[in-house]
C-alpha cells in the first residue's frame, strides 16, 4: 500500500493541471492532495508513552489519541455540555465531577477572551502562543521539556523568546493559584487555554481537549523555538525534530492570523499579520504571498515557507477562499494536538473535557469594519488596542468633508 501511494503520487505530479480536460483541473488538484494526504499518514510518528504501548493496553482516550496523530481521526469535536455546573467551585460535588472545575475555568477564560469589537483579545491571542512556547520546547532528542507547564514555573518568562507573554503569564498564575488546588495542573491550564483561545476566535477549531499532564518547575532546552527570520530549512529541520513534518508545520503558522506584533518590529508596535486580526480565517495565507494594506506586517519565516517547494502547496491549499477554511481548521487541530502532547509520557492516562468548551462560531460580522480598514492603511497611529476595543468607535462616519 505504501508503494502504491507514493507511485500514485509520482504519477500524478506527471501530469500538468494545464494538459487537464476542462473540468478536470480542480479533480486532479484533489486527487494530488489525497495521495499527499496518504503519503504524509505514512510517515507520521507516534510520541510519549503511545511508542511503547501495544493497541491491547490502550484506553478509549489513549486510542483516539494515536489515530489522531496518525492521521486517521478528526481532532475537532461538536459535543458540548450545556448544563451548569454541578456545583460551585471547591464543592464536593464539583470535586467529584473530573470536568466541573474545567467548566468554572472555561467560563472565565471565555469571558477574558473576547474582545469587545467581537473578535478574540490580546489574551486569546497571547494564550495560543503560551501554549505553543510551553509545548514547542521539545526535540525527540531531549529528555524533559514540552508541555510541562515549565514556562511559567521556572525562569524561561526571562527568555527573549517569550517577549509579548507577560499578560497572559500573569492572568494564567491568576488561574493556577485559583484552580490547582482542585487538581488543575499549570501545563494543562497553559494548553486548555490554547484551546479555548482558538475557538473563542471567530471561525477557530473546537480543538479536543485533553487534561492530565504532569508539571515540571525545570527550565526546558534553549535554542527550541522558531525565529521570525529563519530560513525553510531551518524550520523544517527544528519541526522534524518534534516529529512535526512540513504540511503540519505550514498549518501551526496559520495561527499568526489573529496576532499584532510588538516586539518583532518596535516601529510598527501593534500591525498585524493579515489584515482580519483577532479573527481565525485564512486571510493570512494568501496575504503572506500577495500585497496587503501598509499596515500588515509579514515575518520573513512566513514568506520562505509560503515559497518552498516542500511547504508551498500546502500554502496554497489553506489559501483557498472556497475550501482553505475547513481543510485549515482540521488539519490545524490535528497538527496542534500533537504540539500539545509534545513531551507528555502519560498520553494514554489522560482524560477528556472537550465538551466545557464554548461554541465554536462559524461566522463573524465585523461591525467595526470601516474603522479597521482605515487603521490598516495607516490613518491611525495611535490604535493599537483596536481589535479589542473598535467597536466602541463604529461611530465614526466616512465619506467627503465628514472625517
């Protein structure tokens, strides 16, 4: 099977989509992603303690797991408790419930995330990376590190790499103190917040929630974290060594859609990376690429990966203005769950609590809309807390002789 997809493949990049019959092009563009597709599940590796444990010693949730890093499942899931809670928090009952607490933490994490121009908040967008900086500081060479919780429970805050988190780091103290005293470890605080974060932007994955990590207070590696400057290859070969290949790679950098940067280029505190900032849509793929208003500012990173021969057309396909957003949105969730487990050695001990998490949104009106886009050519200097707060001036009315 394995040499007949990669024959299948070889023989599909034979064919140009230019000899196609008319009609055939966007067919044999699939057929080309689907032998990609089966070429990429063969090559997947297994991580933690689901190396080692044969099929018969795993758990439900230890099997969902493996078939969701081998390729073979949807990380994304539709459930959701919509009771309250069954009691409050610190109650014997709620102690009793594995998820009560969760939800008590959901509903905060909900409320911090949302900003009020109805996109997602500095602190969604900080909490996607904290979870990324804590996960990411992991090879398959490396003996600690990963999702441990280590960033906020050792010095690595002090690293220049984590330059942007100092919001975030101090509200998720703010949770931990609250909630580790019912169980609540920091590296499953870090990543459910990920999560929540994600699906709190608009149009974001409800990725599968997983709790049950172990915290370490030891520092992670140095040296294990992307540069906004660096090559392809640099990237590529980093990402392999989290046993994260290029297709899943192009995917995690999709999330650069929702950010403003202020470190990256201290001139241009606050631009954004496409021009729909706090909102998960694909508008950053095809925008890397193309020419997008002044105020968007694009990391030379992203601009190798879109070009490479290696991660191109997967750019290519998370660009789609018909099809990138769900195909972005399933293979992100696949690709960040295995970020999130990076590390983890007790995978099949772990517990789920997906269903706490809010509604995914599915659409999203931006009312303040005109404000933005004026922002984003660069009429406004001085608006660089906007994606939270523009709504509040949808008031300003455009046209001749009434700016």
């Amino acid at each position: 099977m394995k040499t007949l997809s990669y024959l299948s493949h070889a023989l599909l990049a034979c064919i140009p989509l230019s000899n196609a019959h008319p009609g055939m092009g966007e067919q044999m563009l699939e057929m080309r992603r689907e032998a990609n597709r089966i070429e990429r599940r063969s090559s997947k590796e297994l991580i933690g303690d689901l190396k080692t444990l044969a099929d018969s010693k795993l758990t439900a949730i230890g099997k969902d797991i493996k078939a969701i890093l081998l390729d073979q499942k949807n990380a994304e899931s539709s459930t959701i408790d919509t009771s309250i809670p069954v009691g409050g928090i610190g109650s014997a009952a709620c102690k009793a419930d594995l998820c009560c607490h969760w939800k008590w933490l959901s509903y905060e994490m909900t409320a911090k995330f949302n900003g009020t121009s109805g996109r997602c908040s500095k602190f969604a967008r900080q909490a996607v990376r904290l979870g990324f900086h804590d996960a990411a500081v992991w090879t398959k060479d490396s003996s600690y590190g990963g999702a441990d919780g280590s960033i906020l429970l050792s010095d690595e805050m002090s690293r220049a790499d984590n330059n942007g988190l100092a919001a975030i780091a101090d509200q998720t103290n703010k949770w931990y103190k609250k909630y580790n005293q019912y169980g609540l470890s920091m590296a499953d605080i870090i990543q459910f917040g990920a999560n929540v974060a994600t699906v709190v932007c608009p149009l974001g994955p409800r990725v599968r929630s997983f709790v049950g990590r172990k915290d370490n207070s030891k520092a992670g590696p140095t040296g294990l974290l992307p540069g906004e400057k660096d090559s392809a290859s640099v990237l590529l070969k980093l990402f392999q060594a989290k046993t994260i290949d290029p297709h899943d790679l192009v995917a995690l950098v999709g999330a650069h859609t929702t950010s403003q940067q202020h470190f990256v280029n201290t001139a241009r505190d606050g631009d954004p990376q496409d021009t729909t900032p706090g909102v998960w849509d694909v508008a950053f793929y095809p925008q890397t690429i193309n020419n997008p208003p002044p105020r968007v500012l694009k990391f030379q990173s992203d601009i190798n990966l879109s070009k490479d021969s290696r991660t191109s057309s997967a750019w290519t396909e998370f660009s789609d203005r018909n099809t990138g957003q769900q195909k972005w949105n399933q293979d992100y969730a696949k690709a960040y769950t295995r970020l999130s487990l990076l590390g983890v050695n007790n995978i099949n001990d772990l517990k789920e609590c997906t269903q706490v998490m809010p509604v995914q949104r599915n659409s999203f009106t931006s009312e303040d809309q005109v404000v933005l886009d004026r922002w984003l050519q660069g009429e406004f200097d001085q608006l660089n807390n906007m994606v939270d707060d523009a709504i509040q001036l949808t008031g300003v009315v455009t046209g001749p002789g009434k700016e």
